[in-house]
C-alpha cells in the first residue's frame, strides 16, 4: 500500500489514479504524517439491478389505462378552450 502526502497527490494525481487502477491497491493520502482519505479503484457493479419495491404485486394498472375517453375528448375539443375554426 501505497502512502503520499496531500501535496505530492495534488501535483500527481492523474499518475496516482494511473497506479491504483493498474495495481488495484489503494494510495492513502495523509496530513502532518495521519491518514486522512484513501485512493482506490472504482468497481463497478456489473449485478443486474433489482427492481419493485414497496408497492410490488399490491398495485394491477387496468388493461384500458391509456385509453382515450371519447366523451372526456369532445368535451375539451367543444368547448370554449378549442373554439371551432369557421
């Protein structure tokens, strides 16, 4: 393990990443001589992403959800939002 002070990460930082993404070992950043972060590689979860939640299997959406209300319709379109255009 690797361990650098905050001024010689902050003047080589792009070569520290390059280090710990080609070794996989993290870099501890220290401060008058502690520890105070570490630099590691990011893995990144490859796991499919599990979906539902609370309301899983309590909520059914109708099969005519998105269907269109003729009745809802030709109020809007008679009214005097959508006067007609003679």
């Amino acid at each position: 393990m690797h361990i650098t002070n905050i001024s010689e990460a902050k003047a080589s930082l792009s070569h520290l990443i390059k280090v710990v993404q080609e070794t996989n070992e993290p870099i501890i950043i220290g401060k008058a001589g502690k520890p105070v972060a570490v630099l590691s590689a990011f893995k990144e979860d490859l796991s499919p992403r599990k979906l539902g939640g609370s309301w899983e299997g309590k909520v059914k959406i109708a099969e005519d959800f998105d269907a269109l209300d003729n009745e809802i319709t030709e109020s809007f379109y008679d009214s005097s939002i959508f006067p007609d255009k003679k």
